[in-house]
C-alpha cells in the first residue's frame, strides 16, 4: 500500500533528470569544483609539505582525501538544502504530497538520492581526472604503496576497496538525508529552518572532514567529531577508499555509520508521523 | 470536444479487458451507494494567540461545521462558496490530509483520515493554483511516474494516456519541460495527472482558474465527458459561474462553514429568486412602460427593460404590453447566476423570501455594466442559463436566450 520499489526508482530517477537538466549549471558546478579542489590540495600539501605524515596521510593520501571531498561535498549536501520540503510547506504544495498513496519519507529519501547520485558523478568524475593528471592520486588499484599501514593485496582487495567505498558512501547520504530530513520536517512547526539549516551547515563544515582530516585535529575534539553523524559523511568514506581502516576499525567505522543512519531515519519516520497528524488536525 | 472517452473496458486486447473488468463492475455496484456521506462533519482549527507578555491564550476558529450532504455515484455537483468559507477544509476532509473535529465522513465507504492510502488510489484531485507536475521535466515522465505510484497496468496506462493527449491535444508538448508550458496547457497535463488511475471520484479545486475561454471550454467539455462516458463522481469547486451552469445540475453552497442551500441550480435561482428582465423592442422611442407588476429600469431609444419578480409570470405581462405598446420583438433575461449566488452569500441566514423581491434590479440597471454598451452579464455566463430553464413548468413563455436580444419574436 506504500508504494513499490519501482515507483521509488522512478522519483530518484525523475530527481536525478531534474538535477542534471540544466548542462550550463552542471559545468560550471564541475568546473567550480575542480578549480577549487586544485587549490585546496596545493594548499594542504603546503602543510604536508612541513609536516609529513600528518594525521596519518601522506601527500598522494590528502591530495586524494581533497578530492573524494570534493566528490562528495553537494552529494553528501555538507552545505544543507537538497530537500524541498520546506518550501512545499510554506507554499502549501506539501498537501498534494500527503494526498498521494506513497510513503512521504521515502518519497523524499528517493528524491535526494537522485540529486545526490547525479551530483557525485558530476562532482566527482571530472574533478578526479583532472586532478589525476596533475597530481599524485591514491586509488585503490595502487595496492601495496600504502604508506599508512593499510595493504589491501591483489584485485579481490581493490574489488572489496571499491565495493566498501560504495557501500560507506550510500551509508553516508543515508546520515546526511537522514539529518536534513529531520531539519526540513521541522519546518512544519518553525516559520523558517535556516537557523537549523546554518547550524548544519556549520558543524557539517567542520566536523565531516570536508575542511581538514578530522584525524589532525587535537584529542578530544577530534573523538567528539569522529563519533559524530557528520564523520560519517566525509571522512569514514574517504578513508575506506584510502584504506586506512583495516579489520576492527573498519568495522567499527560502517557500523557507526549504519547506526546513525537507523537513528536517524527512525527518528524522521517518528517525526514524519508527529508532522502529518499536526497537519491534519491543525490544516495547511 | 468531438471525441467520446471508451468506457472503462474497451480496450482492443482480451488482457487489457480482463484486467480493468473489476473497475466496471466496481460502477455498478456503486451506483446503488452513495461516493460520499458527510455527517454533522466539523472541524474546528485551534489557535495559540499571544494574550500578554507571557501568557498565550486557546482560540478555537470553526472553520466549518454540521455539514450534512450525500453525493452518489456518478454525480457532479456545483461546490459554491466565497473565499474562507470552507471549501478547501471540506476537500481535504474528504481526501483524508484533515481530521473533522466533528462527525462522521465515508468516501467510496471508507473513513479518509484513516484510510487515506487505500482512498487515494481510488481518488483523483486537482488543484488549479498548484500542480503534481514535475516542474522540469517533460510533461511524459509525470505520467510515468504516476504509473507507478498508482500501480497503472501498462495496457490500461497506455490506453488512458492516448486517450486523454487525444482529448486535450496535448501531444505537441508531451515532450516539453512543465515550467514551459502555458497555463491552459499545464492545467491538461494535470487534469489528465489526476485521471490516469481511473479514480471514482474526483475532485477540481477551481480547475477553470486564470484560463482563457477556449480553454475553459475544453476543460468543460472533458469533464462533461468524464462525467457521462466513466460515471466519474465530480466535485466541483469555483468561483466562475460559467462551469456551473454548464456541468453541474446540483449545486452545494456553503457560508461561514455551513451549508446554505443544497439542490438544483434552477431551485437555487427560484428560492433566491430576485428579478427578471422583460427586454422589449417597440417601433419606436417612446415613454416608460406602464404595466402592472413591473417597474422600467433603463430605456434605450425604442428598447425598454421591465424587471419583475422572478417568480412571476411573465405570459400576462407579455400579453398586456404586446396588446397596448407597438412591440416588434421581446425576450426575457434571467438573473446571472453571480447574483444569484452574491444574493445568497450577502443574505447569510435570512429568510431567502424576505430577499426576494428586494434589490434584484439593480444587477441588470447598469451598475453591473458601468460602460453601458451591454447590458447583459457576458454573453458566455448568459447562454449558460438555457440549459436549467427550459424545464420548469409554471413559467410559460419560453425562455430562450443567447447572444441576441431576438429570442422570442413575434
């Protein structure tokens, strides 16, 4: 009664369409992206450079973690938005929404993972090869040049590498969604939820890795961030890809992420339903 | 609007057939049922209002209250009200997004608040101000996806879909982005959005709003269509009078959350009743008209207009002034269903009798129509009133009207 697979594929699938419509913006947001991926590895690798080794990279590991940044800064939406929910509820639109036979959280799960899909493609596949021509990269076919402890051997470990990435990466946008969900829906009580979304915005800036390694950052602090949704939105998929978690670690890092995503979706389902029976009793 | 919508199981291929045969059994049951019951349904919305520094005080704003009406399968009723008086509450109780605080609601037999899933896929909605359109996509993947959503079966998908671009001449943008498409065009994609799945009962919110007339009228046309060809259940929410007097025998008014008039549009008329206007073409200019019973509100060169009670009738009044006045040609006016309707919302509770007789002419004098050269109410909502008056009984002279004066000529 909630609605198929299918119908789910297709909102992503619409998204995703939406997303990449416009050539012109799609560009410039890859073009964008590269240019200022290309300045921040000169500038870490200027720090690198004084101090190698820190945090655990090398200088190919944080050129490499600048770009899988790079990738994942509007797919992860480490800026906020990516949800129109807000929007739909201040317009009164959101009433067309509730009137169709589809889970409203799904609905919009699918939805951003359309947007989110497109944007790590475009945000993600050019930046890299420009970046692979002008810089030293750490791919997970470079088996065995590790230099943080990591040695994934033979094509099963580059295949498992990858596989793990792509596995971290969905359990990433799955936090991230599930966050923004829970500030878009909030928007049903509160007039405007750009305080919440500034918020966001802010602790996703600082503590998801997308400005710096959470790995350099002093002991306490940095326990806080890596425990914190937001590591698991930038800096557990990276370093799967870098392979700097190996065995436990590993372990412990997917299932942080699985965690927060259960929470997390769990809670906007909770949320979802506090929202629809205060729009049916108290109206648009 | 030329061509007749199948019904529901006239498809080519015995499959197709087979599978859309639960829906026209479906008509067929329901026509012995009501579509929708509503009763004592009310809902009051609750306010916090600041009441000093501090302190917030409970208001209760009735937004609608003790409506009771019964619509049965394969109607299409006329839902009237002016703006805030309830209108948009009562379609989202019934599609089940608002909870009555009062009384009981069944559509299709089901309660929609509690089963709003189940109901929605047996529902069809639109609402003219908005859309269920994707704003950048083509017009195609909208209807594709709602394929999905409703659990279309391909065959009855595609056959829905030819049907209706056929209907609405919408193959020319089928490809087209929505956010590019004119109003009128928009508003085909989203009536055609809401009917994919075969829905028993649907319901347009202003579905004519900011169309031009050609559009207006093809929508019309369609719905009309719908209407006789599906035995879709309508439900119709306007402010133009036009759409009611063309699609829906049975009008519900509703002011101030409550029901004010339920029944026939030419009742309706009766009951508020007002004035008509006897137009008369003498030979030549000459003073006001004296007959009983009438009052002359404007003159124009050889032409005079006589108003007399609605409820009168007019074969003696007729008679009189053909007998004493050189009468070349004469035709009668009914008032415009807007003033009916303005009458009704303005007189709230009143007895409607007390009305009457009051105020009728003043719609028809030229206040209406400050610039003078016409003194009807538009051709378009004028010829529209042919359609409810030829039936009634106790009013004798024909009531023909159109776009020309020379209805009824002698």
């Amino acid at each position: 009664m909630r609605g198929s697979v299918a119908t789910y594929l297709t909102v992503a699938r619409c998204s995703a369409r939406r997303y990449a419509g416009y050539r012109a913006a799609t560009a410039a947001g890859a073009f964008t992206n590269t240019v200022f991926g290309i300045i921040r590895a000169y500038v870490l690798l200027q720090v690198w450079h004084q101090q190698p080794g820190l945090g655990g990279y090398d200088a190919s590991g944080v050129v490499t973690f600048v770009f899988l940044g790079q990738a994942l800064i509007t797919s992860m939406a480490l800026f906020g938005g990516g949800i129109d929910l807000p929007e739909r509820v201040r317009s009164g639109a959101v009433t067309m929404d509730m009137a169709r036979p589809v889970s409203f959280q799904t609905w919009w799960l699918a939805d951003d993972g359309g947007r989110a899909a497109v944007q790590l493609i475009i945000r993600g596949v050019p930046p890299m090869a420009v970046a692979a021509l002008l810089f030293d990269l750490r791919l997970p076919t470079s088996v065995g040049t590790t230099s943080t402890g990591m040695a994934s051997a033979g094509i099963g470990g580059v295949i498992g590498t990858w596989g793990l990435f792509a596995v971290s990466v969905a359990l990433g946008f799955l936090v991230s969604f599930g966050l923004r969900y829970l500030i878009a829906l909030t928007s049903f009580w509160l007039l405007d939820q750009r305080g919440l979304e500034s918020a966001y915005t802010l602790c996703a800036v600082f503590l998801s890795g997308i400005s710096v390694p959470l790995t350099i950052m002093p002991g306490a602090l940095r326990g806080l961030a890596e425990a914190l949704p937001f590591a698991a939105m930038m800096q557990i998929p990276a370093d799967v890809f870098l392979g700097n978690r190996t065995g436990a670690s590993l372990f412990a890092a997917i299932a942080l992420q699985a965690g927060w995503a259960a929470v997390l979706l769990a809670s906007g389902r909770a949320l979802t339903a506090r929202a629809t029976r205060k729009l049916v009793i108290q109206g648009g | 609007m030329t061509t007749a919508f199948p019904p529901p199981a006239s498809t080519p291929d015995g499959q197709a057939g087979a599978a859309v045969q639960p829906a026209n059994a479906r008509l067929v049951v329901e026509n012995a049922e009501p579509a929708i019951e509503m009763d004592g349904v009310g809902k009051t919305f609750v306010l916090r209002r600041r009441a000093g520094r501090l302190r917030r005080e409970r208001v209760d704003v009735p937004a609608v209250a003790d409506l009771t009406f019964r619509i049965n399968a394969g109607e299409m009723v006329g839902y009237l009200g002016p703006n805030g008086a309830g209108k948009s509450t009562t379609i989202k109780m019934l599609i089940g997004i608002l909870v009555p605080s009062a009384g009981r609601i069944r559509v299709c037999g089901l309660d929609p608040s509690r089963q709003r899933m189940e109901l929605a896929r047996r529902l069809g909605v639109v609402f003219g101000q908005r859309t269920t359109l994707w704003w950048d996509l083509p017009l195609r993947d909208s209807f594709d996806l709602l394929r999905h959503i409703y659990r279309i079966p391909p065959d009855r998908f595609r056959e829905n879909l030819d049907h209706f671009v056929d209907l609405l001449q919408m193959a020319p943008f089928l490809e087209t982005p929505v956010r590019q498409l004119s109003l009128g065009q928009r508003m085909r994609g989203d009536l055609t959005a809401a009917l994919l799945h075969d829905p028993e009962i649907v319901y347009l919110d202003e579905p004519t709003i900011g169309l031009d007339v050609v559009s207006k009228a093809a929508v019309r046309g369609f719905l009309a269509e719908l209407n006789r060809a599906r035995g879709t259940t309508i439900v119709l929410t306007t402010h133009d009078m036009t759409d009611i007097e063309q699609l829906c025998p049975r009008v519900l008014v509703i002011d101030h959350g409550r029901l004010g008039f339920d029944g026939e549009l030419r009742d309706l008329r009766a009951q508020i009743g007002g004035e008509r206007i006897l137009v008369v073409d003498l030979t030549e200019p000459h003073p006001p008209i004296d007959v009983a019973g009438t009052r002359v509100v404007r003159v124009d060169g050889p032409r005079q207009w006589l108003a007399f009670p609605a409820g009168a009738s007019a074969a003696p009044l007729v008679a009189t002034v053909a007998d004493r006045y050189p009468l070349i040609d004469l035709s009668i006016r009914e008032p415009a269903i807007e003033d009916v309707i303005a009458r009704l919302y303005t007189s709230g509770t009143e007895d409607p009798s007390d009305t009457r007789n009051s105020s009728g002419a003043e719609d028809f004098s030229g206040t209406k129509n400050p610039s003078g050269t016409e003194d009807v109410p538009g051709t378009e909502d004028f010829s529209g009133a042919e359609d409810f008056s030829g039936t009634d009984g106790n009013r004798p002279v024909p009531r023909q009207s159109g776009t020309s004066d020379t209805a009824a000529s002698l």
